[in-house]
C-alpha cells in the first residue's frame, strides 16, 4: 500500500512539474495566434484566433532569407563538427603519437575557458580576414568543438581494439577502419552530437548577432530581435518567429531521442 501511494504521489509530481514546464509554450503558441489588441487579455478568445501574425512575417520581413540563413548555417557547422570532432576524438582514442596526453590535457583546460575571453581576439581576427557578415564567418571558425571531440574520444575508447585489429589484418587502411568500421558504430554518439550542435547553431545569436551586419545575413534568432524597440514590442509577431523556430529542434529531439539517451548513456569517462 505504501508503494503505491509513493508511485501516485510521484506520478502526481511528474504529471505538475509537466504542466508547469508545458504552460509557457502553450501560451506562447496562443499568443502568436492572437491579433496585438488581443495580446493582455487574459481570456482567449478563439474566434479572434488566426495565422496573420505567421503570413505578416512571411509578407513584411526578408524571413525565407533569414530561415535559409539559419539552416545552411546550422547545417554546415553541425556536420562539419560530426567530420571534424570525429577524427580528432578517433585520434586521441586510438592513435599513439607525441604529446597525445598533453594535447587531451590542455582541450580539457581550454573547455573551462568561458568563451567571452576569446571572443575579441576572434571577431579581431575574423576582421581582418574580411569574414565580417560573409557565410565563411558564420561558418568555418565554429566547424570544431572542444566539448565534441571530448565525448567522441569517450565514445571510441569504448569501442573493443579487437575490431579493428581484425579489419587491419583483413587489409583495411586507418581510413577505411575509421570510416566503415568505427563511425557506424559510434551512431548514438554522432546523434547525441548532432542534436547538440544542431540545436545550438540553430539557436544561437550572439556569434551571429556580431558577424551578421546586414539584414541579408541575419539568422532567424538576429532578425527577431530586430522586432524588439526601445519603446515598443511586437509579441505576437515575435512569439509566431519563435514558434517557427522552435519547430526543427523538437523535430529532431523527438525522432533522435532514444539515440541522444543512448549516446549520453554510453560516453563515460572510460581510460
């Protein structure tokens, strides 16, 4: 009897803290849907409720542009990470060479580096390369990451040395172990990372907000902000933006889930 009364109270608490976490989205979803002299009413009334605020985007701001720019920004950096962080982790697992703990020792340091202390000699650099509000400056100098190649490397230390000492003797190059051997089994690390740095570009807007000059090269999280004024705020069309950009992330949380619980499962701090 006891059980089952610590199994309700504790569905109880779930089910609360569910709704608790839920309630500010829905709202935000019927917000988007209201016209603006509708925005502090409580009361909802669904008659007034309508798609206007997503078409006035659509019709008004430079959106498809500022969409295309998020994708293809999100889309080269993640994969470039998944190549990048892949090889370099795969590297500091499996391959001997001079100063190999040294180098996993100082990506340890460097992760604890906040990034505003590097975000001025960045932006310098990225200035006089002439990077400045160009896909190359949203892009390239965010293709590695530290955190990546650590769980990467976790992943592959996991990974039994037999098989690949057996696709060796089967004639296979470190190439050809690395990709058809080893990556297809680190799957659950490569959808952990990929959700990660998927969400985080698609996301992101303080990087973009510094290189992104121009209305052209905004990503959707810089071109919302431009709806906030010193002394006004357009929230129904601001909260129908981030509807749309809230979209693909709960997209592929949803369909690579039980990969990304996986993933984080296995990557433990295996030596």
């Amino acid at each position: 009897m006891g059980k089952r009364i610590l199994k309700v109270l504790f569905y109880l608490l779930v089910i609360g803290y569910a709704i608790i976490s839920i309630g500010p989205f829905l709202w935000s979803v019927i917000t988007s849907l209201k016209p603006t002299s509708e925005i502090n009413n409580l009361a909802i009334d669904f008659s007034k409720l309508s798609f206007k605020n997503y078409v006035f985007l659509w019709k008004k701001f430079p959106f498809a542009r500022w969409m295309f720019n998020s994708i293809w920004v999100a889309l080269v950096v993640t994969f470039g990470n998944l190549l990048f962080n892949s090889m370099a982790g795969y590297a500091l697992a499996r391959i001997e060479f001079p100063g190999k703990k040294a180098l996993f020792l100082a990506i340890l340091a460097f992760m604890m580096v906040p990034g505003q202390v590097v975000m001025v000699p960045t932006f310098i650099l990225l200035t006089k390369l002439g990077w400045v509000n160009t896909y190359k400056g949203l892009t390239i100098p965010f293709l590695t990451s530290l955190f990546g190649i650590f769980l990467m490397r976790q992943f592959f230390l996991s990974i039994p040395k037999s098989l690949e000492e057996s696709a060796m003797i089967d004639g296979l190059s470190r190439f050809g172990i690395f990709f058809r051997i080893v990556l297809p089994l680190a799957r659950p690390a490569l959808t952990t990372q990929f959700i990660l740095m998927f969400t985080g570009n698609w996301n992101s807007f303080l990087w973009p907000s510094l290189l992104a000059t121009s209305d052209k090269m905004y990503t959707l999280p810089v071109g919302l902000n431009s709806f906030y004024g010193q002394y006004f705020q357009f929230w129904d069309q601001v909260l129908a933006g981030v509807m749309i950009l809230s979209i693909p992330s709960i997209i592929i949380f949803l369909i690579f889930q039980k990969n990304f619980i996986k993933g984080i499962a296995t990557t433990g701090m295996k030596e």
